[in-house]
C-alpha cells in the first residue's frame, strides 16, 4: 500500500509528508530519487521524515522530478501531485483449469446449503 492511500492531501501538514506522497504520486522509489541527485537513499528518507530538509537549491529540480510545483512542495499552495498511471505490461493472461464437459455430469456427493428460514 502506498502512503497516498493512506493519506488525504488535505492532511498533509510538512515538507516531509509532501516530498513523499508527490514521490508516491510520481510511482518512485526514495533510491531513484537519490540516484537523481547522486545522493544515499537516507537523505530521501531524512527528508521524508521531516530530520532534515533537502537544500533550497534542490528544490527546482525535485519538484521537477516529482511532477509538481515547488510551491506545493514548500508551502501546499497550489494542487497536490496526481498519480501517475502504472506503465502498461501488457495483458497477463492466466491459465485457467478447465474441467471437461464428461466431468461435469453424473452423479455426485455434494453438499446443498439451505438459508434457515426467519421465524
């Protein structure tokens, strides 16, 4: 589950909280946003965490990566991020188990269930 599923932007109170939900919006991870910026994966999640706060002239460019505006990002004035959609994998197609038709006819043990009636 991501965190935007459990969080309404409207709730989102710090810079933390919105670096994360618009890295969740933009379907990254906290070590592709390191990678961005040649930085470790911790500094994202410092910042995630509202311990530190990336530097101002990181600002630009993360909102950038994240799909939104710095104004957001710094003061939640503006529109939150919108989900990216999942990239397309092409339709997966599951194997199904079919029981031929012989099979299905005949005679067979099977449980009936019966509602109990409302007195």
């Amino acid at each position: 589950m991501t965190y935007m599923a459990t969080i309404k932007p409207h709730d989102i109170q710090t810079l933390g909280q919105r670096i994360r939900y618009a890295r969740d919006a933009a379907r990254l991870t906290q070590s592709d946003v390191a990678r961005h910026f040649g930085i470790a994966r911790v500094s994202v999640t410092q910042w995630e965490n509202d311990t530190t706060r990336p530097s101002t002239d990181k600002i630009a460019d993360l909102a950038d990566l994240l799909d939104t505006e710095a104004s957001w990002l710094l003061e939640a004035k503006g529109f939150p991020p919108v989900s990216r959609p999942l990239p397309d994998r092409g339709h997966i197609i599951e194997p199904h188990h079919v029981i031929p038709g012989e099979r299905l006819v005949g005679e067979r043990r099977l449980p009936i269930y019966v509602p109990r009636q409302a007195v």
